[in-house]
C-alpha cells in the first residue's frame, strides 16, 4: 500500500469553484474532504481529522470566520493550519481573519499555483515526512526519500505500515494518537481496518526499533493510545 496522501478538507460553498479546486488539489497528490457549508465543515473535522482546511470566509449560516474561531478554540484541532480564502482584500479584513487563527489569507481570484505553494508550505510543518524531510528524534533517523530507517547509525528492517507508523510518530514526538487516528493517517480513511490491527504493527515496530539493542522509545497510554517518548 502506498503511503497515505496528505489530506485537506476543502470547504466552499459554490459548487463550481469547489470542483475546480479538488480537482486541482487531487492532481497534485492530496486527497481531497469537501464540504459545502460551515456544518459539513465542522462534522468532517470532528469525525476524521484533515492535515490542512481551504476555508471560504463568506457562506451562509456558519462563516468560515466562525468556523476557524471554533476550530483553533478546541486543542485537538488548533494545530489543524486552516488558509482562508476570501474575496475581501481590504487589510481590516486580512487582519480579522488571521486573528482569528487562520494561518493564511488568499484574496480571490488567486493564483492556482500560488496558492499550492502556500499549502505546501504549511504542510512542511504539520507533515514534514510527506514532502520528503528527513525526521529525526534521539537516536531514531527515517528518511522518506530513500525509504530508510536508522538507528544509532545501524540500517532497521521496516515493514512499509510500520515505517508509515513511525514517520507519524516522529512527525509530533510526544504526542499521543489514538488508534482510530493511527488508522486514518496510516492506513488512510476510505479503508476499513479492525483497531487491533493497529496493536499488531505496533508491537512489529517496536521489536524492529530494539533489534539492536537500546531502550523502547515507544509508550503505550492505557485507554489512549501510542506516542513516541
């Protein structure tokens, strides 16, 4: 199975510049969550997170405005970079929105591509694995270019979900995933897979990492989850 691709959740609610986006979003490798209103926006995030939201400022009911506001109040998606997108330039207008917590404005009409750059740069720091950054963490090296995973200079022998398991893991070293958010980024949120399967590559990856000796880097949280250190 390939490496899952890096999700964005586009939220807009003119069906026509929405195709227009997923379609180019989709042609440069991301898979695509779309929601048309500030509701659909706000259940997509609750039941699957995104690595990144394309977010219309002006829809009706619930502005993208407040859906931002609502998104970076909450500690298990603030961290989610949120780009609005917005036909108000004035920079009162700017400024509100990055107050709120966006991580970037993009005036309409944009350019395609710059706004793909824009994106791209932010995924850099949220999913640094899936643009091709080495990860490092104590002794722990994973390069996902050349597919290789080291520890204290000696090559290990990573099956490929358990090498996806680690590049999450080393991406937010501390951090504790849940199974059900393991599944979603490992294995991707359109395939069915029982959460003790998780259990089972976890303890591959765990055997692979002290094959040659060293402590456990990985830590079990009963009733949560796996985190790194």
């Amino acid at each position: 199975m390939a490496d899952p691709r890096p999700t964005v959740l586009l939220v807009e609610d003119e069906g026509s510049q929405r195709e227009v986006l997923a379609y180019n979003l989709e042609a440069e490798g991301f898979e695509v969550a779309q929601a048309s209103n500030g509701e659909e926006a706000l259940e997509s995030v609750a039941e699957s997170a995104p690595d990144l939201i394309l977010l219309d400022w002006m829809m009706p009911h619930v502005s993208g405005l407040e859906v931002c506001r609502r998104l970076k109040l909450r500690p298990e998606t603030r961290n989610i970079p949120v780009i609005m997108l917005s036909a108000r330039s004035e920079e009162v207008d700017k400024v509100r929105g990055l107050e709120t917590g966006a991580d970037d404005y993009v005036v309409k009409p944009y350019s395609v591509v710059e706004l793909m750059a824009r994106l791209k740069a932010h995924l850099r720091r949220v999913r640094p694995s899936s643009t091709g950054i080495a990860l490092e963490w104590g002794d722990i090296r994973l390069d996902p270019e050349t597919h290789r995973v080291t520890r204290q200079g000696e090559m290990l022998k990573l099956g490929p979900t358990e090498f996806r398991l680690l590049a999450t893991f080393l991406e937010k070293p501390g951090r504790v995933f849940s199974r059900d958010q393991l599944l979603d980024r490992v294995w991707g949120r359109d395939i069915y897979v029982d959460t003790r399967t998780v259990d089972v590559h976890i303890g591959r990856l765990r055997k692979a990492l002290m094959a040659l000796g060293g402590e456990d880097p990985l830590r079990t949280v009963r009733g949560a989850g796996y985190a790194l250190g």
